[in-house]
C-alpha cells in the first residue's frame, strides 16, 4: 500500500480563500484520467482516495494504483522545451 499526501505550496496561503487550489478537486480530476487509462480505477481506490480538506489532502491506495496515479499527473516527466526561448544565466 502507497500512503501519499499533497499539501498547497506556503506561498499560495497568503491568497484569497476562493483563489487557492483545491487539491481534492485537482485530484478527482486526475483520478478520472486514471479511470480513462485503466477502467475500474476509481471503484478500485474506493474512498481512500483524495481525503482530508482542500489545502492537505491524501489517502492510502495499492502501489500499482498510486503509479497510474503518477503516470496521469506526468511526475518525473520533464516539460517540452520551447523553440526560441533563451534560458537567461
């Protein structure tokens, strides 16, 4: 079993209550993309997913369950470069 949590960046605190990330949302969101990749997902996390309140939230899935997690919400997955940006030094 996987024991993960998620907390809002300290900087993001100091905005308007209405502003700042809901992270049980944002991972309900993921966790339908994780349906979509592996059908029966979210039956299968059952409601050890996602609890806690909107600004620290977590729960307690398998591991097989927890990497399709990840591989949806792109962890370790560096972005694209951009054409044309200049990286300044």
């Amino acid at each position: 079993m996987m024991h993960f949590s998620a907390r809002i960046a300290n900087a993001l605190r100091s905005l308007p209550d209405d502003t700042r990330p809901n992270l049980i949302e944002l991972l309900k969101e993921y966790g339908v993309l994780a349906e979509a990749r592996s059908p029966g997902w979210l039956a299968r996390v059952g409601d050890d997913f996602a609890k806690g309140h909107k600004e620290a939230t977590g729960g307690i899935i398998s591991t097989n369950e927890f990497e399709i997690l990840t591989e949806v919400m792109e962890i370790g997955v560096k972005p694209e470069k951009q054409e044309g940006k200049v990286k300044k030094i």
